[in-house]
C-alpha cells in the first residue's frame, strides 16, 4: 500500500479500485493485483451497508484520514468498488 499512500501525499487525493471479499474472518488487505485494483478481506456481512461501512472505516485507518474522507465513488452494491480518498 506505500505505492497509494505516497501518491495521496503528493497529490492530496486518491481513487483506486478495490475488490472486497465480505463475511471473511478479519478485515485485512490481501494483496495488490498486476492492474492495481486492492484486494481485501471485510469481516462484516453484505447487508444493510455493513461491509462498505466496514471497508470504508477500514480504510480511513490504513491512510490516516478522518473516515469523512473516504467515499465509495462507485459499485455500492458490487465487489468491485472504486475509492476516492482526500487529506
């Protein structure tokens, strides 16, 4: 993730795609894949919002913005979602 971090603290603002994995047992980062879409793990299930939830307070924390910062810019109801972030 230091690729995507360096890149917010240079330009002030990021998106990226992600493609989430909910109801696994712990909310982690899997891996990068070759087109740099992120892969990673939610605990929370796919239900009323609780894994784009998850995934958003998931990612406030590994780029230490406050979380209204983070925003889902698209796939809401899908797995593959794209990020926006913000300083």
């Amino acid at each position: 993730m230091s690729p995507f971090r360096e890149r917010l603290a240079r330009k002030g603002s990021l998106s990226f795609t992600v493609r989430v994995h909910p109801g696994a047992k712990r909310t982690a980062i899997k891996g990068v894949m070759a087109d740099e879409t992120v892969k990673i793990d939610i605990a929370a299930a796919p239900e009323d919002g609780r894994a784009n939830t998850e995934l958003m307070r998931f990612l406030s924390r590994e780029f230490s913005v406050p979380l209204s910062h983070v925003s889902i810019a698209r796939g809401q109801n899908t797995r593959t979602k794209v990020i926006r972030l913000a300083m």
